[in-house]
C-alpha cells in the first residue's frame, strides 16, 4: 500500500509566506489593525516589517506547509 501524501495546513499557508531563499515570514502581525492613535510612530514602524521565524518553529511549519 502506498504511503499517504501529508495535507497542506491551510491555516498555516494564510499566516506564513515562504522566501525565495526558504525563510519563512509571518504575513500579518497583530496590533496594527485599530487603535492605532495612541501608539508611538517608532511602534507603528516596527510593526510594519514582518519578522522571520526562529530556526525552531521553521521545521514544524514547513512540514504543515508540506515543503
């Protein structure tokens, strides 16, 4: 019997967004959607920029991802 393929994590897929070198950012960062007038503009920037993952998480998501 053939061994079953994995099936892709569309949760993952929507939240993560692999490079063109196989780094792995995250698509969307929390605390930029409202109530934006009360945060610093240096908050507001940072938050701007999407984050890599730490080498441990890039594993597991790439196995979810089915990479």
């Amino acid at each position: 019997m053939p061994k079953q393929k994995l099936k892709t994590k569309k949760n993952v897929i929507k939240r993560f967004k692999v490079t063109g070198t196989g780094k792995i950012k995250i698509k969307r960062l929390s605390g930029r959607g409202h109530l934006l007038a009360h945060k610093s503009s240096k908050r507001k920037r940072q938050l701007k920029r999407q984050p890599l993952i730490q080498k441990s998480g890039v594993q597991l998501i790439k196995k979810q991802i089915g990479i």
